[in-house]
C-alpha cells in the first residue's frame, strides 16, 4: 500500500495505491493519516483509482480522516474512482451511506467546489 499527497489548490488529493488490508503496514498509515491531520487541509480527495483491496485496517484509515477533517465546521471528505469490490465493502459498513462517493476526480473536484460556492453564498 502508498499513500501520495498531492495539493490542488484547497484540496488535499490522496492517491492511493494497492490493498489496504490486515497484515499490512497499519504503522505506515497511521504516519500518512497523521500528516493529512497535520496538513491544515479542510477538503481531502481520495483517489482509489489504485486500490484493489480494502478491508478494517483501509476502514480505520478513512474513518481515522473523516473524523479530523469534519472536526472543521467547513470540512469535507470525499471518496473517487471506487472499484466494485471497494465499493461494496464501503456499502456493507455503511461508510457509503456517510461518506461521499464520486464515480471519478473531476466530479469530486467540482463537488468539492459546489459546496465552496453555496457556503458563500449562504454567508452572505
């Protein structure tokens, strides 16, 4: 499993890369989610275009994210490019119903910049 940090403008886009799974480096994870926390970021992106495999040590990465990035009163946290296979552990746990999930990164991205829209707009 990699996990790469790529900032695009406000967002924080994670590309993830292999099976994220029991047996894993679970140590490795909790370094990268760490720094996510650390970034400053409030929109985080991940990209499991990569990912072939997840199962409770990929769940606990992305809730361990969830919860620090909605901490922020305007966080947010998306997921793109889910497989079947991911998609349908996501949807077993529910996080699907919790999480939101994009076919791809450009419909993520654009989500990502409706709510910035309509916050704006609702502040003024």
């Amino acid at each position: 499993m990699l996990v790469e940090f790529e900032h695009q403008g406000d967002v924080c886009v994670l590309r993830l890369h292999g099976r994220f799974a029991t047996g894993q480096d679970s140590a490795y994870l909790r370094t990268r989610a760490d720094e996510v926390k650390c970034s400053g970021y409030s929109k985080v992106l991940a990209d499991f275009s990569q990912v072939s495999y997840i199962d409770s040590t990929g769940i606990g990465f992305l809730i361990g994210i969830y919860t620090s990035v909605m901490k922020n009163p305007n966080g947010r946290f998306v997921l793109a490019n889910l497989n079947r296979r991911v998609r349908e552990v996501l949807e077993l746990t529910r996080l699907a119903n919790v999480i939101p999930i994009y076919p791809d990164v450009k419909s993520a991205f654009e989500a990502l910049s409706e709510d910035e829209k309509r916050s704006a707009t609702q502040s003024n």
